[in-house]
C-alpha cells in the first residue's frame, strides 16, 4: 500500500517538475512532511535522490528536443550551486542538531519553502512590468547559483519553482528553456548532496524499498513529463509552473500549522 502510495506520489509531482523544471522534489517533501508517513530528514533525502534519478532521465530524454541549453550560463550556476549544495546540507544538519527536534524543523523548512513560493509567485504575476536582466559574466552567475544550491539543499527539494524564476529574471529565458537548464543545475547539485551525505556518514535511516518506489516514480514521472513537454509551448508550461505554485503554498500553509501545533 505505501510502496504504491510512494510510487504514485513521486511520479505525478516528477512528471510536473519535469515539465516546468522544479525538479519535482518540491511537491514530494512538502506532501509527505504532510501525510508524516517518514521523518522529516528521511523525507529530505529520499526527496533528493528521487530528484536526481528524474532530472537525469529527464534531461537526456530531452536532450534533442529543440530548446536551447545555455551551457556557459549554466554550468557556472551549476558550479555556484554545487558549492551551494555543500553549505545548504551543512546549515541542515546544523540546524537538526541545534533543535533536536524533527517538528521544529519542518516547520522551519515550511516557513521557508512558502515564503519563497509565495514570492516567486509574485514574480509571475507582475513578471511583464518587471524587466529582465541579462546577466552574462560568470562570477554573478556562480554566485547566483551558490544561493540557489543552498536554499534547495537546506529545504530538500532539490531545486524548486526560484531556480525557474531566477533564469526567467537574471538570465531572459523563456518558460521552456528555463525549465531545460534549471534541471541542468540539478543535477549537479544533487549529485553534491548526495555524495557529501555519504561522506559525511549523515544519510538518515530509510527503508531501501520505499527509496526505490520513489525513484521508480521519479524516473516514470520524468519520462511522462518529457512527453508533455513536447505537447506545450510557453504560454503552456506557465500555467502549469502558476498552478504547481498555488498548490505548493497551500501544503506549505498547511505545514506550518501542522509543525506549529505537534
């Protein structure tokens, strides 16, 4: 039942993620912090290995799809949010440590992710009053990357609806290339986490079968998404990155009291 549960979760928010470029881990940690089937660190790091299973199979399943990788752009995102990554992973554990307490920080992760969702929100909103930068030197570009790489470490969610959001502003890309490059930067800060987990010895207890239902569900969801993609111009993957933030807050309110009430 679980393993199904787990399955189907990770397929349905990947094959979302894929499509706008989230990386789906921000509708499963969010969700299952929800539902409090599995503690709040096993949630984050289950979320990021499924996060990285997808956005592989998803860029290689779309690596001749017409849209352009910006490959100088993103890749000193990418190095940016690897360094990220590594911070983010350390602020986690420290921030565990500190409180003892798994409630106090899924609610501070709810805070965060809401916040943020609700401000990218915003951005979308008045997205064509605002006008685009062009950002082309590499140093701002690793930096930008650094502050996404920590924030998408220290939440779990393996990137999320900023990374889209900051290629949309900093870097002039419309909704198709933003979601093809923000799963580029995935993937290596992902990688990062992962490998400093393992290093570290601070991967959490988790069952091996449930892990293997998400990333089945994570590879599935990406290859679904991939196939949308085709199906949809701009205007359409917009609508469904607007929805995927509606949804994201209303969890993360949801949380938030939850976390604030245990």
């Amino acid at each position: 039942m679980l393993i199904g549960f787990f399955f189907a979760v990770c397929f349905i928010a990947s094959s979302v993620g894929a499509v706008v470029g989230a990386g789906g881990g921000v509708i499963i940690k969010p969700l299952l912090d929800m539902v409090g089937i599995l503690p709040v660190s096993t949630v984050s790091f289950c979320s990021g290995c499924t996060v990285l299973a997808m956005s592989v199979c998803s860029l290689i399943r779309n690596r001749n799809n017409g849209v352009q990788l910006k490959i100088k752009t993103s890749t000193a995102l990418a190095v940016g949010a690897v360094v990220g990554g590594l911070l983010g992973q350390i602020l986690f554990d420290l921030v565990r440590k500190g409180f003892g307490n798994e409630s106090v920080l899924g609610a501070i992760q709810a805070t965060c992710l809401t916040i943020m969702t609700a401000g990218v929100l915003l951005y979308v909103i008045f997205k064509s009053r605002v006008k685009a930068l062009q950002v082309n030197h590499v140093l701002p570009a690793v930096l930008i990357g650094l502050i996404l790489g920590l924030v998408s470490a220290f939440l779990g969610i393996g990137g999320g609806p900023m990374n889209v959001a900051v290629l949309y502003y900093f870097f002039s890309m419309d909704a198709k290339q933003a979601a093809k490059n923000s799963i580029y930067i995935i993937i290596f800060s992902q990688t990062t986490s992962l490998i400093s987990s393992l290093i570290r010895g601070t991967v959490p207890d988790f069952t091996a079968v449930y892990l293997i239902a998400m990333i089945c569900g994570g590879v599935g969801g990406a290859l679904l998404g991939a196939a949308i993609t085709k199906r949809l111009n701009n205007s359409g993957v917009e609508k469904v990155f607007n929805i995927l933030l509606l949804v994201i807050i209303a969890i993360g309110c949801y949380n938030i009291f939850k976390y604030t009430h245990m």
